[in-house]
C-alpha cells in the first residue's frame, strides 16, 4: 500500500496520501479468532522501533463500504483508518502536524471519490509558499 511503501522508505517520501485504505488487512480470518491487534499495519507502525520522518494525510468516505465487524454503527474502513490515528499518535506523530485525516460524507470506495479528495491533498501536500 502507498502507507506501507513510504513508512518504510521514508528516506524517498517525506508524506503519503491514502486514499480510502486498506487497514483492514489482516493475519487472521474473522472466522478464526481475529482480534484488532491481527492488522498488518496497525502491527507494522507499533513494531517499528523508529519513527519515519513522514506525514500522513489519510482519507475515508462513509459509504466505503458497508461492514462493521464491531457492531459499533460506523464501518470497518473508518474504523480501521482512525485506529492507524491512534496507533501513529502513540508513537509520538502529532495532529494536525504530522496527521491529517480527511472523512468525506457519502465518499465512496471509487474513484469519483478520491479526484475530489485529491486537490484537498495537494493543498496539504504542497502549500502555497511566499516569495
């Protein structure tokens, strides 16, 4: 994932943008004793032992998708997204320094989606400088 790719070379990327990403990945089946801790990269960012020098700009839609393992009323992918907020915040990233995350009402796991997110990354990404 473009996570994943710049956390672990953050000596080419200083910031990643995720668009509507894949946290949900896991070791276990839900079916075989899964717990929240069975996240790849929720366990990749706590077994790191440096901090990437990387910003993160992280995105959902809340019609991503339509599971919620958890029963909790919101869906597996903000879910999922937020707990990298918290897990990236117990290492010592700062919001809104370091982490930025953006939820678009009625964004959908699709591309119509992610081009209107994308100019709100680049202004992130890339701010406008004085001369």
């Amino acid at each position: 994932t473009a996570f994943d790719i710049a956390w672990n070379n953050d000596n080419y990327f200083d910031a990643v943008g995720v668009f509507s990403g894949s946290f949900w990945w896991r070791k276990k089946d839900l079916s075989a004793g899964y717990t929240d801790d069975d996240r790849i990269v929720h366990e990749m960012i706590r077994d790191t032992k440096t901090n990437p020098a990387v910003k993160f700009w992280l995105m959902t839609g809340t019609n991503d998708e339509l599971a919620d393992r958890n029963h909790n009323f919101i869906i597996d992918s903000i879910d999922d997204t937020i707990d990298v907020v918290k897990e990236l915040m117990k290492k010592g990233y700062q919001r809104p320094r370091d982490i930025f995350y953006y939820e678009m009402v009625g964004g959908k796991h699709d591309v119509p989606t992610w081009a209107k997110a994308m100019p709100k990354f680049l202004e992130w990404a890339f701010p406008k400088t004085k001369i």
